[in-house]
C-alpha cells in the first residue's frame, strides 16, 4: 500500500500543502522541530486537517501532517510500529476488537466528529419501497458490520439476535424481504453500491466517491449509546498522556473547526468533542 504524508504549513496567513512520501523530522537551530504526522483513512476532510494544523503551528508551533490510508486495517499498524504518531479514524468498538487481537498497543485520548452511518438504495425513496430479495452491500470488519446490521434492523428490515453486541449474518434471525446482504471492504462499499444497487456506507468513502449524502434513504440514529461510535485520535500506551499530542487534539478541538464541520457537512459529520 502507498500511503501519503500532507504537510501543511502557513505563509502569510495562508495554508499551503507540500505533498511528500514518507516521514521527516527537521532540525534547525540547534533544536528539533515539533512534528507531529497523524494517520486519516480518506481525503473529505483535509480542509479541516489544514485548519487544525493552522492552529497547531500558531498557537503551539506545531507542524501538523497527516498520512492517508486507504482502508481500516493500517493506521492501527502504523501507528504501533512507530511510522504515524497519532491517528484519527476509529471508535471504541473498532479499537477495543483491535486491541484484542493486538496486545492492547493502543488508547483512545480525544474525540474528533461523529458521522451517523447511512442506508443508500437506488431504487427506492424510503424503507417501505427496498425490492423483496434486494442485494445489499454492508462492511466486512467486524465494527462496521455490526453497525450496519443495526442500522438495518433499526430501519425495519431485519431482526437479530438479542443481546449480541456486534451481530454478523448468522445473528440474523428474521429477513422478511429475503435480503441478499453482501460483505465486502469498508472502503469498496460504494463500489459495490454502483453495482448492487444498495449499500450501507460509512461517510468518509461516501464523500470520497462523491455520493450525495442527502440521497440515503435511512441514517444511523443518534441514542445516548452513540458516543461509543465517535472517532477519535488514537495514541500507543506510553504516549497517551504526553502534551505534545494532547496540544493536537485541543489544535483540532476549535470553534473554527466546528464551523466548517457545519457549513460543510451539516448533521452528516459532527464535532464529536461538543456532544455529550
């Protein structure tokens, strides 16, 4: 996989990006400059990574990157063996199945925004009108999956298994509609959409593809349990409590943010760190 690093920087007052391949750490009058690379899945919101990083470099003379991948399995990799400091792309679920699987490398240390998961269907206007057999495309992690199937049970087109946490197919126990749900890659979703005609897709790929956000026929409901769903910046163990990364979660955390994050996205991508 190629992976890139965004460095932003400020001339003038102005954010500039210089685009790179891997990961440098300058020195320059006797003193190693702050540098901090963070690991995103997607490119929607760069232009709020540049504000952040705006605010890193002004207030707390950070230089702020950001290294993109392009699926849910590497920013953990990265950021465990040391290549990406932070990163900014999972939830509690997602990272507490990792740890797991992993040794328990990894602890959350600030929110970032929330993005309701959203049902899309190219035949049909509303829940009532999805095809008897229709196929739907869902991810194929364990997190995301889970979520989807509760995102269709919530919707009204499937039951599942009481009590389980993170359903898979097999915790399926009702399917009036005879629903052909397909597991594929998060990030392949709105692929599989074009071609299936249905799918539940997590925002970031579904802006990355240019999907119309206010064309899903269902969205994830926001309940007092949503704050396990909140992204947030990941950091290993023995940095959780260190200031350089927590000034760039607080260069993140910001009213200007916000407002992009309102003016850009609307309810479909919020500042997580507001909601409680």
């Amino acid at each position: 996989m190629v992976s890139k690093v965004i460095t932003y920087g400020i001339i003038g007052g102005v954010a500039v990006g210089a685009i790179g391949f891997g990961v440098s750490h300058v020195a320059g009058n006797n003193k190693t400059e702050k540098v901090v690379t963070v690991g995103i899945v997607g490119t929607a919101d760069n232009d709020l990574w540049k504000i952040a990083a705006n605010t890193a470099k002004e207030k707390y003379n950070i230089t702020l990157k950001t290294k993109q991948f392009t699926d849910y399995n590497q920013p953990n990799i990265a950021l465990k063996n040391g290549s990406i400091d932070l990163n900014a792309y999972q939830n509690q679920v997602f990272l507490t199945n990792w740890n797991k699987a992993n040794g328990h490398a990894l602890k959350l240390i600030g929110r970032t925004v929330f993005t309701p998961l959203r049902f899309y269907d190219k035949n049909a206007s509303k829940v009532s009108e999805v095809k008897d057999g229709q196929t739907i495309a869902v991810p194929n992690d364990a997190t995301n999956e889970g979520r989807a199937l509760q995102l269709l049970q919530s919707a009204g087109l499937i039951k599942i298994k009481a009590g389980v946490d993170l359903p898979t197919l097999k915790d399926i126990v009702e399917n009036k509609k005879h629903l052909v749900i397909k597991e594929v890659a998060a990030d392949q979703t709105p692929a599989a959409y074009k071609s299936a005609g249905a799918a539940v897709i997590n925002t970031n790929f579904a802006k990355d593809a240019k999907i119309d956000l206010q064309s899903a026929i269902y969205v994830e409901p926001v309940t007092s349990t949503s704050n396990k769903w909140y992204i947030q910046f990941a950091a290993t163990n023995k940095n959780v409590n260190k200031k350089l990364y927590k000034e760039v979660v607080r260069s993140f955390q910001t009213a200007k943010a916000e407002k992009w994050l309102e003016k850009t996205w609307g309810d479909a991508e919020q500042p997580a760190w507001t909601l409680k």
